[in-house]
C-alpha cells in the first residue's frame, strides 16, 4: 500500500515539476536565453530531478564524482536499467546533455521542454538523422557542454552489461574528449522496466576512470567500445558480484598485416 500511495504521489508531481519546468525552460528559449553553465537550461534538469528523486524517496550515493570535472568536457558513457537513471544522472553531473530516442521529444511539455534546454534527439531506426543527431552532440560538447549517452540503447532487465552500440564513440572520437564511464546500481529496485511501482531505497553511482580519445581515429571506434564496456564489466562484476557476457568483438588481421577490429554484434547506428 505504501508503494502504491508513493507511486502515485511521484505521478501527480513528476506531471507538476515538468509543467512548471518545462514552461520555464521552453519560455527561456523563446526569448533566446544563453546556454551556460548554472544558466536556465542546466537549472531545469537538475531541479527537476532532484524534486523527482526526493519524492520517491531515493538516497543518492556518488561515488568519484570529481571524475566529472565541471568546466571539462566530457562524454558520459552509463548503464541503463531504469527510468530513473536520468534523474539521477541528471541531478548532479554539469552541465549534461542527454542523447535520448525520438518518441521522447514527442511528448506534450515534456519534449518542448528537452529539446528547448537542448538535449539530443535521436531517431534510432533512421541512419541519416542518427548521424545528424551525433553531429548536433558534437556541436554541443564544442561549446563546453558535456553527453550522456546509454549506448545499451535501450533499458534492460538486470545489471549485466550489455552489447554496445557503435555511435557513442564516433561520437567521443570525432568531438577528442574523455570518455568516463558510470556504472549505475539501485535504480532498477526503485522502478523496473515494464513496471509502474516506484520504490524508495538507495542508488549508488560509480565514476570510473576517464578514458582519453585524443588522437584516435575512425578505425579505433571498436577498441574504444570494447575498452569502455568491458571496464564497465569489471566494475559491475567487482563491486555488485554481477557477470556479463563478453564483448562481442575479435581483432582481426588486415590484408596489410595490420590489427583491425571488427564486430560480430549485430549492425548498430554510427
């Protein structure tokens, strides 16, 4: 009973916060408010997930978190579980902008809101408007602004690491900046996937070490994604006792002689 009545406090307010919120942020963009760190459009987010987060009850544990490095750029590379992860992502990194699907934007208020502080949109099944989209997020971290990316793509059923897709790290690749990856646990007991229930608890946030781009190319988007994943692994492994499978990709040897990588998941958006 008492997660159903907390369910439904969170609905009734979550709705609240994203039409003040969202009205402000979509208001700011109308008069052409400047993007800036501790501006309007970083207020937005931060405040709205930190209402949504203290309304269900969620205790937030951020473990490294001067891996963020304000005033940095960076790209956030994070395991995705749950719907909050974005509220608790989104409550304290600096300064992020979300890569998030296209059915989100969509959403009255919501996705005014979204795309007016500029988050990213990001059409899946379309391979011309994906690339746009990660040329948008380039464009972005070129101002200063840090992504979030989850490239699982979508939410899964359990804290093992999944397979990866490719763009996140064209992405990091082409825009030369760290890449830190963030191992999320705790979010999945406060609201599963398929799931309306929310339940307070506690939700740890682990920053692991930052992984240099600079001076990768195109053809090291493999090894960086094998790199960041597997990392991501060991830490899920290391700290919850959780196993994932094994990066999908073998090294394979060029007509050349040389080492290139190749993977043997299935095709995803670069």
């Amino acid at each position: 009973m008492i997660a159903i009545l907390r369910t439904i406090v969170v609905v009734i307010t979550t709705v609240v916060y994203t039409i003040v919120l969202g009205v402000l942020a979509i208001g700011a963009a109308f008069l052409n408010y400047r993007d800036r760190p501790g501006g309007i459009y970083d207020f937005v987010p931060r405040t709205w997930s930190k209402l949504i987060l203290a309304t269900a009850g969620v205790k937030l544990h951020i473990h490294n978190l001067e891996r963020a490095r304000a005033g940095s750029p960076r790209i956030f590379v994070a395991n995705h579980v749950s719907w909050f992860d974005v509220p608790t992502l989104a409550s304290f990194l600096p300064w992020p902008k979300f890569v998030a699907k296209s059915e989100l934007f969509k959403v009255p208020v919501f996705g005014w809101a979204i795309k007016s502080v500029g988050m990213v949109e990001l059409q899946r099944d379309n391979r011309k408007a994906a690339f746009e989209s990660y040329k948008f997020a380039a464009a972005q971290i070129q101002k200063g602004t840090s992504v979030v990316v989850f490239p699982e793509g979508t939410r899964g059923v359990d804290y093992s690491i999944r397979q990866f897709k490719k763009g996140p790290f064209v992405l990091a690749i082409a825009a030369g900046v760290p890449i830190v990856p963030i191992v999320t646990h705790g979010t999945m007991e406060t609201i599963r996937k398929h799931e309306l229930i929310v339940r307070s608890g506690r939700v740890d946030v682990h920053l692991l070490e930052p992984i240099p781009t600079a001076g990768l190319g195109y053809s090291d988007r493999d090894e960086l994604m094998a790199t960041v994943r597997d990392r991501m692994a060991e830490a899920m492994r290391e700290l919850y006792g959780v196993d994932s499978l094994p990066t999908r990709i073998r090294i394979a040897k060029s007509s050349e002689g040389e080492s290139a990588s190749t993977t043997e998941s299935n095709e995803t958006t670069e």
